[in-house]
C-alpha cells in the first residue's frame, strides 16, 4: 500500500439520502508518500435546489451552482483521475453511496478501494466513544476552517491521518486497511468480528444503535446471508442506509427452524418496536365480523372475540371499523348481498341497491333470510377465523438439521413460548391476546404441515 496514492475525499450534497439528493461540491486530493500532489475541487450543478437548512450548513447557495458543470460533464474525468489509488473518507459509506448513485445514473458501475477513517479510528481508539471528524480533530488540537466545506474537510482529514502516521506504525494502519477492503460494505460502527460469528441456521438477528435502541428486526433460515445481504443493498435502498448509518451493534438468537424464526421475531417487533420495522397492527384496536348464531346476525366484534371456541363464528382481522365496514360492503356489492339487512344502510324495506339491481331483495321478501344467510356465510368463507381444534394446549415440534427439536407451546392461538423438552412446558395460565400475526404463522404451519407427529396435544 506504501507505493500506492491515496485520495482524500469529501463531498457537499443537497441531502442525506443518496437515492435521492444530489452532489453540489467535490474535493478531493491525491497524496504519494505523504506530499499532495494532486488535487480535484469543484461545485457541480446537482440540478435540484438546495434546500436552506443544507445552504446554513455548507454555504453552497443555489447561486453558486448556477453554471457549474453537471456530474455527468465530469463523471468520466474524476473516475480517470481517481483511478489506482485508494480512495480515503470520513464515514465512507456516505460519500460512496453518493458516487455509486450518480454513476448508476448514468449507466455506471462505479468501483473503488476504500478506507473509512471513521471505523479506522474506533480500531485505533478503541477508548474513545466519539469518532466524528469534528470531535476527532479537536481531541488531537487539529486546527480546521470553513468546516463543512469539501476542501476544508478534505484537508482536516488529511491532517488526522498525518497525525497518526507520527503516533501509529504504518505497518498497524495499513494492517488494519486491508482488513477493511476485505469488509469493505461493513457499516462503520459495527465491529468486523461480529461477522465470523454469524451461523448459517435459521433464526432472528437484531440491528441495534447507539444505546442499544432497536432499529430493524428480521428473520432468516440463514443468519449470515441474510444480514450481510443488508450490507450489499444499502446503496440503493434509503431505508437501509439509514439503518447502516446508525448501526452500532448487532444481535441473533437461533432458531431450530422457519417457524421459531417467525414467531420470534413477531414476538421480539411488538415487544420492542424496532423504529424500521413495518408497524404490526395494534391488537387493542383489531376488529372483527362475528356471525352470532344465536342472534341470527353479523356484528362487529372487538379482538375478545378472535380465536374463540364458541359457536359463533369470526372472519376477517382489521384495524379499525371504518376498514371493516369497506370490506363487508365490497362483499355485498360483489355478491348482490343486501346491505340493509347486513346493517350496511338504515331504513326499511327495498333497499338503493336493490333499486339498481345490486340485492337480490332480502329485504323487500324477494329473497329469503335463509338464502340470504347462507350466501353470506359463503361469501365469508375466506375471511373465516379457524376455532381452536384443541381442548387446550399443543406443542408445535420443530427439528433443526441436526434433528435436535425444539417445542413451541401454544393455546388457543396464542404463542406461549418454546422449550426444548416438553418437561419444562409451563403449566397452564390465561392465555395472553389474540395475536393477529401470531394466527397467521401457526395457521399457514397448520395448513402445510403433513406430519401429524408434528403437533402434539399437551392438556
């Protein structure tokens, strides 16, 4: 590495996110055995206007870009002029997201070896818990102006590197280079050792930021590839790179399977509310359409009457009245079911629709309640929320590729935790809510399972 250049990069753009926002100003300065002896500075016109919070920050004013070139006009040039050298940044991965999207724009595979002296510096100061360029030049009494400007940057961090060239052996620094262009995708915080720890079985991984707060929860039948799939797409994904960005510390737990994988990380989202995970619906607020049988009618139920053995029967799970009310009404409409007599319309006899010729006239006698009922039942059926076919509760035996099983306890639908050996099943308490996801993993485990050994009745 000694006899190869390196460019000391930075970039001003109109944002943080590189799908997105656009590059306003380029510095960088290529270095050989520690002289400058190169330089490329130039404002880009990033077409787009900059916002005001971003002009206070940098000093770049749409006026100054008026007239400068485009990326595209210089896209060819800076990759000529980057090319053999190995590109140095502070939190890398931002600038290059930035190159990678602006040449993927213009039908480019952009390409480069890269060293963060962000995570440089967490490997090199350990002790330390801030490493921003800011807080890193004034720990070491690095004089720097204009910051927020390429070019100051690009100097100040030029100067830090200098700085630990006089205090680091250059064999410990270029050690340590090289083990990140072998991990070259890895967020800046996380620790590369983490990597060689990933099993390849199934199970849930936790992406943590600073202070341990979850950010993103997933599930995988392959650990590893699954999180180092994350590393590879986030230069295309805004989600993900904000997820990488403030990525400090990952956790798993395995699982002997698919299913322990599902249900875990159902459980693990509603319990910590990862802020990048989908919002699973709030149980509280779930409603339902219960067929009371004794009644004769359909009426809207609250999550208590999900999942019961009782004779009446439920279909569909919704978030809220108004989105159950749509979808019982679209039924109607698609069946000529009579909207009257659902309790869709108020009034008495013949109802509107029924004028246009969209009831068959259950409520004007055209129709009998009998008939009515049974088509709406059938209409019904692929909404219906199965009973509990158990007295009580079953263990769910999942085997891993060892053949070592695993037991997931349930009842009534509700997922009451796994073990190992069915000794240590807990007994018996009051189940816990209705889950809506829950219901769906064990169901679709139900429907697909084909070995009745599988299931195991525990009361």
């Amino acid at each position: 590495m000694a006899d190869t250049p390196l460019t000391f990069l930075d970039l001003e753009t109109t944002g943080t996110r590189a799908t997105r926002d656009r590059i306003t100003e380029i510095a960088a300065l290529r270095v050989l055995d520690g002289n400058v002896v190169d330089r490329f500075v130039t404002l880009v016109d990033p077409g787009v206007l900059i916002p005001p919070s971003i002009t206070a920050l940098t000093g770049i004013s749409n006026e100054m870009v008026q007239g400068q070139p485009a990326f595209e006009t210089i896209a060819d040039e800076f990759y000529r002029w980057i090319d053999g050298s190995i590109l140095v940044a502070h939190n890398a991965r931002f600038d290059i997201s930035f190159l990678r999207n602006e040449y993927r724009r213009l039908g480019v595979r952009f390409g480069a070896r890269v060293i963060c002296t962000l995570r440089l510096s967490r490997q090199l100061e350990p002790d330390h818990y801030h490493h921003s360029l800011g807080e890193l030049l004034r720990r070491h009494d690095l004089l720097s102006a204009s910051r927020h400007r390429a070019l100051s940057d690009t100097k100040a961090l030029l100067s830090l590197w200098q700085h630990w060239s006089r205090y680091h052996a250059a064999e410990k620094i270029e050690s340590l280079a090289v083990g990140q262009f072998r991990n070259r995708s890895l967020p800046a915080h996380l620790d590369p050792h983490l990597l060689d720890e990933l099993p390849t079985r199934p199970g849930v991984y936790l992406f943590l930021g600073q202070d341990r707060m979850p950010l993103y929860i997933g599930k995988s039948v392959n650990l590893r590839s699954r999180v180092l799939s994350h590393f590879n797409s986030d230069y295309r994904n805004d989600r993900e790179m904000k997820i990488m960005r403030q990525l400090h510390h990952l956790e798993w737990h395995e699982t002997a399977g698919d299913l322990g994988a599902q249900l875990l990380e159902a459980r693990l989202i509603k319990q910590l509310s990862p802020i990048y995970n989908r919002k699973l619906r709030r149980q509280s607020t779930l409603k339902t359409w219960c067929w009371r049988q004794s009644a004769g009618r359909l009426e809207l139920a609250g999550p208590e009457a999900l999942g019961s053995t009782e004779e009446d029967m439920t279909f569909g799970m919704f978030r809220s009245r108004g989105e159950a009310t749509r979808a019982l009404r679209q039924i109607a409409e698609e069946h000529r079911l009579c909207p009257r007599i659902l309790g869709l319309e108020s009034g008495r006899g013949r109802c509107f629709s029924h004028q246009l010729g969209r009831c068959r006239g259950a409520c004007c006698g055209e129709e009998s309640i009998t008939s009515h009922t049974e088509r709406l039942l059938a209409a019904l059926e692929k909404l219906r929320i199965h009973h509990w076919p158990w007295p009580g509760r079953v263990a769910f035996r999942e085997c891993d590729d060892q053949g070592i099983a695993t037991y997931h306890l349930v009842d009534q639908w509700r997922y009451l935790g796994s073990v190992t050996h069915l000794m240590d099943a807990p007994e018996r308490k009051k189940p816990t809510a209705f889950d809506a996801d829950t219901y769906r993993i064990l169901h679709r485990f139900m429907t697909e399972c084909n070995n009745s050994n599988d299931i195991i009745v525990l009361d």
